[in-house]
C-alpha cells in the first residue's frame, strides 16, 4: 500500500486494513475522494491563511494555526459523507446547505483578497463619507469645549483683576499679637502679688491676596493650554477623522465596501458569482460522487458487517 493511499485513508477516515481486501474499484473511489479533499485542503488552507494575515494581523505562525484549523474543519464536514453508511440523501441535503454557506464565506474572502486594491479605493471613498458625517460631531465637541474653558479664564481675569486692585491698596496688612507676662510685685504692707501685663505687638506682613493671585495665574496658565491644545485640535479635526477611520479596517468594513463595488459593477458581480459557484461546485465534488456513483465493495462490506453485527446483537437480546 503506497503513500498515497494511506494519506487517503488518513484524510478520509478509512480502514487501511479493510481496503486491503477491496478490489480497485474501491481503490479508485478512495482516490476520487482524496483528491476532492486535496483541493478543498489547498483552498481552504489559502483562505485561512489570508484571512489571519489580512484582518486578524497575526504573525506567521497566527497565520499557518489559522490555516491548520480551518483545514481540519473541513475534513471533519467532509468526513460526514464519506463515512455515511446506508442512505445519504438527508445528509447530502444538509451537506448541500453548508456548501452554500462555506462558499459564501470563501468567496467574499478570496474577492476581499483579489479585488483588494480596487477595495482600498472605495475604502477612501467610504471613509471620505463618514468623515463628512462626524466631522459636524466633533466641531460641536471642539466648540463646546473651549466655550467652557474661555469662560474659566474670564473668571479667573475677573478674579485677579478685583485680588490686584485691592492689593494695590493694601500692599501690606498688619498683624496684631498679644502677649501675657506675670510679674510678682511687693506692695506696701510687705506681701507679694503676681500682677499680669499684657504687651500687643504690630507687624507688618505682605497682603495674602497675592498668593491667590499667583495661584490663580498658574491655572490660567494651563486653562491657555488646554485652549490652545483644542484649537489645534479644531484646526485638523477633517485629518484627524481620517487617520482615525483609516488606522483599522474590519473584515465587515470590507465587506461592505466590496457590496459596493458588486452592486456598481456588474464585470465585478459577474466574477463573485463566478467563484461562488466554483466554490458550490468544489464543496459538493464528495456529495455528488457518494450519492452519483454505485456503491464501492468497501461501503458493500462495512454495511455487511453492520448487518451482521446487528442480525448478532438481535438474537443475543432474543436469547
């Protein structure tokens, strides 16, 4: 038994063993098979390469785990044909249904990845839109915003210029201290009395306004800061949108962008409905091979040993 042959009972789910005693025609169906799930393995390990590398930015490794994943997921779907034993129709059905939707999937990421450079244009186009609409937003926030902080700085305008006028008057305030001191005194019949006397002392100090003031010089400071950051800002609003619309763009904004260039161009639509129907074509190779084709002695055999099984299992139970 070559290589071959084992790689296809590996990706198809078959008993080496069992195909040893088949003839060559179930040999030819077990190629029929892995060759429909060679190309589906190429296309799907493409797709999810791209698809990690495009929209996820994974690094190589992101990109090959991807890959790998969404390989043995179609195995694993494709396996539910193949080893189907008996009637296949409900499950072809269903089969079908998936078909429809895999391609769907793998189709927009292909034309995502083909159509690409024709989607980056729209992409500006798009993003020139959404500019236009949020810029209005962000004018309204920018306006808001320094109509707050202009008013904090006239307040505080307000506030020094009354703090400086009355400090011009009284550049200095004088503090008033008391002090107690008890002196024993001997009056004049011979006794001692402690006397209190209480000495008030002025001093001049600096008026405390002025602090005030260099506080609040230090918040105008940065208030003017603040202003000047959101005037700039006002200034590149429009560029600042695009850079921030532009910096990321989503599977889904693709998406929707290539809806676009679909439904404007028809050279477009034609080619996606191309592929889509490729891609149906490609996933239904295995259906349409198991429900087409007679029944190879491998399926004869498995289907006799579970009808031996069972007829077995039947009259132990009876017994």
């Amino acid at each position: 038994m070559n290589l071959w042959i084992r790689t296809g009972c590996f990706l198809t789910g078959w008993n080496r063993h069992l195909l040893k005693s088949c003839s060559e025609a179930s040999y030819k169906h077990l190629k029929k098979y892995t060759a429909a799930l060679v190309i589906l393995i190429i296309l799907w390990a493409f797709t999810g390469y791209c698809f990690a590398e495009r929209y996820v930015q994974s690094p190589w490794w992101g990109c090959a785990l991807s890959s790998f994943i969404f390989v043995v997921v179609v195995i694993q779907i494709e396996r539910q044909i193949i080893l189907t034993v008996g009637s296949t129709k409900r499950i072809a059905w269903f089969r079908g249904f998936i078909a429809v939707i895999m391609s769907l999937i793998g189709s927009s990421i292909i034309d995502q990845i083909i159509f690409a450079d024709d989607i980056d244009k729209k992409m500006i186009e798009i993003t020139d839109r959404q500019v236009e609409e949020l810029f209005p937003v962000r004018q309204n926030f920018y306006d808001a915003e320094l109509k707050r902080i202009q008013t904090m700085i006239d307040s505080l305008d307000r506030m020094n210029l009354a703090l400086n006028t009355e400090i011009a008057k009284n550049p200095t305030i004088t503090t008033v201290s008391t002090q107690t001191t008890h002196i024993k005194l001997t009056g004049s019949d011979g006794r001692d009395s402690i006397v209190p006397r209480t000495s008030v002392s002025r001093t001049p100090i600096a008026n405390p306004r002025i602090k005030q003031v260099e506080s609040n010089e230090k918040n105008l400071e940065q208030f003017r800061k603040q202003q000047e950051e959101f005037t700039n800002r006002k200034i590149n609003a429009k560029e600042d949108l695009r850079k921030e619309l532009g910096s990321k763009t989503g599977f889904l904004e693709e998406l929707n962008a290539m809806m676009e260039i679909l439904i404007n161009r028809t050279i477009a639509l034609i080619f996606y409905l191309i592929i889509f129907v490729f891609l149906v074509s490609l996933e239904l190779f295995i259906v349409i091979s198991k429900i087409g084709d007679k029944k190879c002695d491998y399926d004869l055999v498995v289907e006799h040993q579970l009808d031996t099984k069972g007829k077995s299992l039947e009259q132990l139970s009876k017994s």
